[in-house]
C-alpha cells in the first residue's frame, strides 16, 4: 500500500536533508577583491574544515590568527603581504588548528625579531599547494606540534632570509613528517632552504638553486631522523655561506634513524664543494647521483 505523502512530511523529509547535508559537507565562503577586512571576518566566523574562496587581488594581512581548522583557496592572483612589522607572520594557526592553502603568494613578512613569516605555523597539520613565498624573512616558519604533518606540493620560495643565517626558506622547528614534493627553492639568503627537525624528512622531485643568496645548507636536518632526497636537482654556487649540501647531525637531538640520496642532479661550482656533512653513526644510502662540477668546482661525495 503507498502512503501519500503530506506536506507536513514532505517538509520535513526537506529539513532532515538539509541538516545532514550541512553537518557533513563543509562550509564555503567567498572574499570580494582587496578587502582584507572581510577575510579576516570570515577566518574569525568559519566553522571548522570551512573552505574561504579568495579573489584575485592584494591583501594586507598582519599576523592573522587561525583558530579552527580552515582552507584558504586563491582564485586568481592572491597576494597576501604585511605593511607592518608582524609579531610571527601573515597567517598564523595556532595550537591543534590544520591550515590548507592553495594559490597564494605570501611576500614581505618582516618581524623585530628578524625572523617574520608568510606562514608561522604553530598549530597541527600544514598544507601548502601552488603557493610562492617570495622575500619574507622565513618562508614558513613551523613551530607548531610534535604530531603535525607539513606538505608541501608545486610551491616556490624565493628569495628569503633575513641574511643573518638564522632564517631560512622553510624551518620546521618541530613536527612528524615534513613532505615536500615538485616544488623549487631560490636565492635564500645566508640560511638554509630547508631546515628540517622533524622526525621525518622527504624532500622529492623538487629543485634548488643558490642564486645570488649565498645560500647555506640546501638541505639541514639537525635532529636526524628519517631523510629521503630523491629525485632533485641542485645548483650550488661558488660563494655560498657554506660548502656542504646536505647536513645531517643530531646538534638539535633526535636518533640518527636512515639517510636516503638518490637519483639527483647536481650541479656544483663550488671549490671546496661537498655532498654531505653526517656526524652521526648512520651509514647513509648515496647511489645514482649524477654530478657535474663547473667553473672550477670540485664536489667530494664521500
């Protein structure tokens, strides 16, 4: 037998659909052109995993707190900058918030302390997709939780560093994993382009090239752990910061757990140029490397 049906149950068979639709699916909001104003009223307003769709457009931006798990999504050319000095960065998610971003151009964070950020991450889980981080003082400053995931997918950072050797590219004071993948890494200046003390390190298909920054270690990881590099490319310049590639010690802590090179291209113009400094016990895995030395250089791979 078919039972009618009313439109009593017919609205509420409606609101009963609409009320599982928005507990599951998240929420979207839209940011007109150049009103800084309104994303920050929507960051404070968003409910957790809430998507924030930006316009194409410039959007000055000092330390911009992140309480909620949210994704800043640029639709365009989105240029996040700070007119001021910032106390941490531009974007800053804060304790047990996850931070997606996607189509973004972080420039210009400069701070008292030296070391302003496109991004100080201080909460979990960091996702960074198709965003530049051009001449801030840290591209992306990680000091967040010891639990946190950072990725890092087709993302360039150019040009950062304070210049004192104590800010770099990208700086993961503290995390699980740090995963960056198809990304590029130019100019920084006297640091490192990637400083890495999490307990797993996996820098693949990406390229570096030292530029006019004098740039330090390509890649630091100082509290040892598990490191793959796999599959890049490296320019090394012949007045560098410092002559070594890659550094891997336990200065910061840490177990020396595995050291992974492999299958990279390197170009090296440096005279007392060298693949790695390891100061641990671990006996690294180094094999399929082509390396080309130019304009006088000499690379010692052992």
């Amino acid at each position: 037998m078919k039972i009618a049906k009313t439109p009593v149950m017919k609205r509420t068979a409606l609101c009963i659909l609409f009320f599982f639709a928005a507990c599951v699916s998240p929420a979207t909001a839209e940011i007109a052109a150049n009103s800084a104003p309104a994303l920050k009223r929507a960051v404070l307003k968003a409910r957790k995993g809430e998507t924030i769709v930006i316009a194409s457009g410039r959007y000055d931006l000092t330390d911009l707190k992140l309480p909620r798990d949210v994704t800043l999504k640029g639709e365009g050319e989105v240029v996040f900058h700070s007119s001021r000095p910032t106390e941490k960065g531009i974007l800053n998610p804060l304790w047990d918030t996850s931070l997606r971003v996607e189509n973004i151009r972080f420039e210009g964070a400069r701070s008292p302390d030296l070391n302003g950020a496109g991004i100080r991450h201080d909460g979990l889980h960091l996702t960074v997709v198709n965003c530049v981080f051009e001449d801030n003082e840290d591209g992306i400053l990680a000091t967040g939780q010891a639990k946190g995931v950072i990725t890092i997918t087709g993302s360039a950072f150019i040009d950062n560093g304070y210049g004192d050797g104590y800010s770099h590219a990208i700086y993961v004071a503290d995390g699980q994993e740090l995963d960056i993948r198809a990304s590029k890494f130019i100019g920084t200046r006297i640091g490192h382009h990637v400083k890495s003390l999490a307990a797993v390190t996996r820098i693949v298909n990406s390229s570096f090239d030292d530029a006019d920054g004098k740039t330090s270690y390509s890649v630091d990881a100082s509290r040892g752990g598990r490191v793959l590099i796999q599959g890049n490319s490296f320019i090394q310049a012949a007045n560098g910061d410092n002559s070594t590639l890659i550094n891997y010690d336990q200065t910061r802590g840490g177990t020396a757990d595995a050291l992974v090179i492999t299958g990279n291209r390197i170009v090296n113009r440096n005279r007392n140029g060298r693949l790695l400094r390891n100061e641990t016990g671990v006996v690294p895995v180094i094999e399929g490397n082509d390396v080309r030395n130019q304009a006088g250089g000499r690379l010692n791979t052992d």
